[in-house]
C-alpha cells in the first residue's frame, strides 16, 4: 500500500516555511513568475561560497539564530519534516538528469566523509571539481572539452570549478530544496505523499504543487536524506542513480593534477 500524506492547505503551514527559512538562511521567497537568481561568485582562488554540501562556505554576512531542529524520519511529516531529511546529507553518489536555462545536462554529486566531488557536464564540456569539507576548499579542477584529454589542475582556473559548484547549489543544494519547499506549501494543491523515484528503485517523500506564472514544483527526498529530485517550472534535476556506496576512485581527479 502506498502512504500518502496531504500537505493540509492551511496560512498556518505557509507561516512555518516561510519562518523556517528566515531561520536557516533561505532568503525571502521570489515572487511568482520570478527567474532563478544566479548564485554570488567565489571570492579567493580556491574558495567554495556555494556548495552542495551542508552550505559550507557560504557566508551571510550576519549571524542568525539557528532554527529549532526537527526529527528526520521517513516519510516526511509536513514541509519541515521534508528539510530536516534533506539537511542529513549522507554519503553516497547521486547522478542527475539536469534541466538548466534550456539546455539539458548531468550532474553527479558524491560525498563521503570529509570528502566531496561534483561533476556537471554540459554541452560538450564535464567539470569535475574536489572539495574538502572541512574548510570548503577546492582542491582540484578537472575539465574536459568534447574527446580532448581532461585538464586537470590543483587550482580553479578561470573560476570553473566554482561555477560547477554553484550550479550544483543551483540545482540541489539546501538552499534550493528550502525555496522550492516553501512555494509548494503555499500552493493550493499542495501536496505530500512517498513516491518511488530514481527509476523507480527509491522511495522518497515527495512534495508538489502548481505555481501560476511557474509552472510544476517538486522536491523529493529518499529516507537516509538523498534529495532525488528537484523541480521548479523549467528548471529541474531529476536522480537517475542513487548508490549509498562510493568507490573511492570516484572521488579522485581524472588524472594527475598539475
């Protein structure tokens, strides 16, 4: 049998998104018909101000009071209950299908300890870029153009790696997950229920609605705090691949760094 849960259409319920993030650093909510706001550029060579993983390196310019935590449990509750499974952020690789300003991409995003890469392959071009978790840092950039050999180097030339982890953010990250969620509450068909995504081979806790002027909004997330999906009007990403296991060659450059 498949649970379902209905988000119930109530202010009350909007009001606690909308304080969730305030709390967490969400940003107010764009107005309907709004386009996706590009996130801020990196500031130092090897900085990390947008990352998938946990916010690290992103700075608010001010210190905030930090929310009240909620329990992660499976399946998701309400809207908070939703954040709170994608704030787990497990070890493990997830590869996206990805929709973007239009174009069509894949995004690969694997983590394991304090060890993180992502991979964003649009067009002809893949950017692979290592993160360490500890002081957001990159510590490698790999780029690779149509069937040319990578290039693989210890620093971010020309910002590349940044960009691949802002788009990234754009994408999945915690932040985005928080806006999304926000407007799904306040959709009149909002609604919570366990969908099996990723193929069909995970469940997760799923929450859609319908914003005018932007079309369909989902954001699903797996028990152990996968996020598998991502919607917003065009922009999307979609889990083709969720694998809790990580071959450690994954999370090594293409090829020697120079």
């Amino acid at each position: 049998m498949r649970l379902v849960r209905r988000v119930p259409p109530i202010a009350g319920l909007a009001l606690l998104m909308a304080l969730a993030l305030g709390a967490c650093g969400g940003g107010d909510e764009p107005p309907p018909g709004a386009s996706v706001a590009p996130p801020p550029p990196a500031t130092g060579a090897n900085a990390v101000t947008v990352s998938p993983f946990d916010g690290e390196g992103i700075t608010t310019g001010a210190e905030e009071e930090p929310a009240s935590p909620t329990e992660a449990v499976f399946p998701a509750p309400d809207p908070q209950g939703l954040l709170a499974l994608a704030a787990l952020h497990p070890d493990g690789k997830v590869v996206y299908a990805t929709l973007l300003d239009g174009a069509r991409g894949e995004l690969a995003i694997v983590r394991q300890g304090g060890v993180g890469v992502v991979e964003v392959t649009r067009e002809t071009t893949t950017v692979r870029v290592g993160v360490r978790l500890d002081d957001a840092s990159i510590t490698w950039v790999c780029v690779t153009e149509g069937a040319d050999e990578p290039r693989c180097r210890q620093r971010d030339v020309d910002d590349l790696g940044s960009s691949a982890l802002a788009t990234a953010a754009l994408l999945v990250g915690e932040d985005r997950v928080r806006q999304i969620a926000a407007r799904a509450t306040e959709a009149a068909d909002a609604n919570l229920e366990v969908e099996a995504r990723a193929g069909g081979v995970v469940d997760a806790s799923c929450l859609t609605g319908t914003s005018a002027g932007v079309g369909d909004l989902r954001v699903c997330v797996s028990p152990s705090g996968f996020v598998t999906d991502t919607e917003e009007g065009p922009t999307s990403a979609t889990a083709m691949e969720v694998n809790p296991d990580v071959d450690p060659l994954e999370l090594q450059p293409t090829k020697a760094p120079t």
